[in-house]
C-alpha cells in the first residue's frame, strides 16, 4: 500500500497517535485523556470500516 491510497486525515491521525505514546500535548489530562487521540482513533475506524466494506483490508 502506498501513501497515496491513505487519505492526508488518516495519515496526520496515525501520525498524531505515534506522537501520543512518547509524548503529551497541552490538551493532554493528568488521566491521559486526550481529545485529539480520541479523534485520530474514530478516523482510522472510520477509515479502515470504509476500506472493509469495499473489499481492501487496511
């Protein structure tokens, strides 16, 4: 698979989820909640339930 078949969105989600587990944001709780993970996880969801039902598994 090459880059260009991961649309930008997806590609700045999964490089926002590698940047939360080394490091934390402003946003970043004292939990670890983060909303911006939050978001970066639903649109990789998202991503991979659209590619599923077109017969392309991420």
């Amino acid at each position: 698979m090459t880059n260009r078949d991961v649309p930008l969105l997806v590609q700045q989600a999964a490089r926002c989820l590698d940047y939360h587990r080394r490091n934390t944001c402003w946003r970043c709780t004292d939990t670890g909640f983060c909303p911006m993970v939050v978001i970066a996880r639903s649109r990789i969801w998202a991503w991979r339930r659209y590619r599923a039902l077109n017969g392309r598994w991420l």
